[in-house]
C-alpha cells in the first residue's frame, strides 16, 4: 500500500511539474512552434521531457546584467569618448543605428586593424602582445588544452607573471572540462588570478548548462585587443589529422575599441567570481593612425531584450546592396536570418554561404543539409571548404563593412552562447577580409544538388537532426 501511495505521489507531482513547465514553455520560448513543442513534449513524455527541459528549455539568462550596472563609469566614458571620435551617420554606407543599439555602445573613429589568418599566425602576434605587456593581460578562451598550444600559453602567461604583469585567466566551465587541475595550479603558482571552479558562480549550479561563454578574448594594458574563431588547442594550428589544416580568423584590435571588448570580460570575471575589476583597467583611450571606425557587439542570454545575436546578423544582412559573404562552421539559423538571406538574393545581391566539408559535429552538419534547398531557390549560393575544417566566423557586407569574432551562424551562438563580434565600417578593412574569402570560396566546392539528390543518410537524417535546431 505505501509503495502504491508513493507511485501515485510521484506520478501526480511529475504531472504538477510538467503543466507548471508547459505554461512557462507557452510564456517564455521565442516562437509558437517552439512553445508548441516543449507543451507537447511536456504533456506527453514527463519523465524524459522534464529533465530536457532544465537543460534547454531556456533562453535567458537572468541577472547576468547585474555586472552591466557595475560597469555603468566605464559605459559612460566609453561614450563621452566616442562623442569625440564620431562617424556621422550620413557618412557611412550602411545605418549604423541598429549595430549600436544591438551593442549598446556606440561606433568611434580612431581604430586599428590587422588581419590574422589561421592560428600560426594569431597565436605568434597574441603571444608576443603578452610579452610585451606592461600593466596587465586578460585571457578568456571557450577551450583551452593541456597539449602543446595550451601549454605555450601557460608559459607565456606564467612569464608576465612573474615579471609584475597582472595576469587575468578564464575558460568556460563546459568547453575546457577536460582541462586539469594541474594546469590551474602552475598559473596560480606564479600569481596569474583564476577562476576558482568551487566558487565561481552561473550556469553549473542553475540546471543552465546549455548556456556557454563562447568569447574568445585577449588584452593587453587596455591598448590592444584580439577576438575571433580560434581556441587555444593543437588542432586549431593544424596539428589533428582528422581536422587537417585548420582554417580559422582572428583579428588584432587597437584604439578605443579595444576598451568595448575589455568591457565585456570586466562583466564576465565579475558575473562569474563576484569580483570588481573595473578599477584594476587601464579605461584611457588609444588612438590607433589608422582611424578606422570599428564597434564590438557582446550578445548572449543575458541580454534583457529581443535575441541580439540574431538581430546582429539580420541587420548586417538587411543593410547589403551589392553582396554578403559569410563564413561559419555551423549553418542552423533561425527563421528571421534565413528570411533576411532569401530576400537578399532575391533582390540580386551576391548572398554566399561558406561551411566546412570535414564533419566536427554530426548534428549540425546534417540539420545545415535541410536549410540549402530553399536557400538555393532564392539565390543563395551554398560552399564546403575543402582542404580542412573552416571554423572562422566572418561576414562581409558590400565594400565596407566586415565582421569578426565568434558568432557561429546557428541558434546556439544567437540565443544561448555569450559571443562577440568585432566591426569595422571601412573600405580597407572589407578589401583585406574579401580578398582572403575570394581564396577561401576558390579552395571550396558548391552545392548545387538538392536534398532528394544526397546520400541516403544525410536525406533521412537532416530533416531529424533540423527538430533539434533550438539547442544547435
């Protein structure tokens, strides 16, 4: 008798729990379709849909701006300066409106830009920039290894360390789970400030871990900066021959817009330790002779307002004339971005799409199969990189304007991962970044076949594998 009473308690509170879920589906999630999924999945399958829902039932992530309102003298002189090194609207080739209220910070003069291809490259100007700091060095990867990359950057941040360089170091708690213990402690040895993984707060205690800091960020002394697709792992220089060579971008940023991605790991150590690190930075302003006008865009879940990531990337899309080229490793838009794609090519303009051919993530890869053909009706030219997996995340908009960062064109980086992205509104910058994706497209194949016209794998899984585009 008891063991049924207990039954009968269980089943009632699993049903109590999945209505209450199913109600908060059909009040929080970003499209009916979605609501009716999660409502469905809820009231049908509780015992499995419960747990699902913890993980990925969610798109916010509340209280993260808590770190914004302790940033707000530093927000304020970042824009008293721009006010100074303004670009009037009337003097720029796309509306810069919707970048900077995306942003929440405003496009200044007074930047400079280098182009970083592929990690030999990026990890020799990022390591050499540590080594000649001389007040402190912010390190922020989604991934970093304990192999031989990993353990170059450990040495060189070890060294800064021990020459009087404050030294800030911070990894996301899913995508460096593999990393030791052994590897924290030499940094803390040598006096580099970590993450304690006891007491850092976020997504690992809130059933959040869905939510990843996917920004991949260096600064040095508050004068120069770096974002973009790499993390800090062998593969990334090419040395996995499953990858093959590793085609990534970063970008080596200088000016005042170094300070705007300083902002955002400020807002990210102090979210994760509670620790104030505003006053410890460098907030004066560098210009840079090359006077470019640049802006960086921090999206993520804890953005109070509509999903940034995806309105970055719709804004961007909606403001072309002449072309959009855009380079990513995943391909699982959301409705409004693929929507944007189509009425672009629709209109004439030169819209391409440049995916990797080597597979790192099955899902993904088969979902992205069933976006093409209605893509490729409208105008959308589709590409798989060859030569070895294309992780770079880039967007080229006319002859003006051209993105760099760590937004993966897919819902994750839009509505869950914390991402940022590096502009540039200038004819050198776009011309740099086209002539690199000119090689990229001549070093890939087309799509030109249709779903009905693929292995039979990728025609019977894609369409499954799309059901799962809100988490991909």
């Amino acid at each position: 008798m008891l063991s049924i009473t207990l039954s009968s308690l269980f089943i009632l509170t699993m049903w109590t729990a999945a209505g209450l879920s199913a109600l908060s589906a059909a009040r929080t999630a970003r499209t009916p379709q979605g609501a009716m999924g999660w409502v469905v999945f809820l009231l049908a399958l509780p015992i499995v849909a419960l747990p699902a829902y913890m993980f990925f039932g969610h798109h916010r992530f509340k209280n993260y701006r808590a770190a914004r309102l302790q940033s707000e003298r530093a927000v304020q002189g970042i824009k008293t300066f721009a006010q100074n090194y303004s670009v009037a609207p009337e003097q720029m080739a796309i509306n810069p409106n919707p970048f900077e209220s995306v942003a929440g910070l405003p496009i200044c003069r007074g930047n400079g830009f280098d182009l970083l291809i592929d990690g030999e490259a990026a990890f020799r100007s990022i390591f050499q920039a540590i080594d000649e700091a001389h007040d402190y060095v912010l390190v922020q990867f989604y991934i970093v290894r304990d192999d031989v990359l990993g353990r170059r950057l450990r040495d060189h941040m070890i060294a800064a360390a021990q020459r009087g360089v404050a030294v800030w170091f911070m990894t996301d708690a899913v995508g460096s789970h593999a990393l030791p213990h052994s590897y924290s402690l030499g940094l803390q040895a040598a006096g580099v400030n970590l993450v304690d993984p006891g007491t850092r707060r976020g997504p690992k205690h809130r059933f959040l871990l869905n939510f990843r800091n996917h920004r991949k960020t260096v600064i040095i002394d508050g004068k120069i900066g770096f974002t973009g697709g790499l993390n800090v792992g062998d593969e990334y220089i090419g040395k996995d021959p499953t990858f093959g060579p590793w085609r990534d971008t970063n970008v080596r940023i200088s000016g005042p817009v170094v300070l705007q991605l300083q902002l955002t790991f400020a807002e990210d150590w102090h979210w994760v330790t509670d620790e104030p690190l505003l006053e410890l930075l460098n907030w004066t302003a560098h210009i840079s002779s090359q006077d470019l006008a640049a802006l960086v865009i921090a999206t993520g879940p804890g953005d109070n307002t509509t999903e940034t990531g995806s309105m970055m990337y719709f804004s961007a899309i909606s403001a072309a004339k002449h072309r959009v080229w855009i380079g990513s490793p995943y391909f699982v838009p959301d409705l409004d971005v693929v929507a944007a794609l189509k009425h672009a090519a629709l209109k004439g303009i030169d819209v391409r799409i440049l995916l990797p051919d080597i597979i790192d993530h099955y899902a993904p890869w088969l979902a992205a199969y069933s976006y093409f053909d209605d893509l490729r009706a409208a105008g959308v030219r589709i590409f798989r990189y060859k030569p070895g997996f294309m992780h770079q995340k880039v967007i080229l908009v006319d002859e003006t304007f051209a993105g760099i960062g760590t937004t993966n064109l897919d819902n994750r980086s839009f509505r869950l991962n914390f991402e940022a992205m590096a502009f540039f509104f200038d004819i050198m910058v776009a011309q740099q970044v086209s002539e690199m994706l000119k090689i990229d497209f001549s070093r890939s194949d087309e799509i030109t076949k249709g779903l009905e016209q693929q292995k039979l794998l990728i025609r019977l899984a894609a369409p499954v594998a799309r059901l799962f585009a809100p988490v991909l």
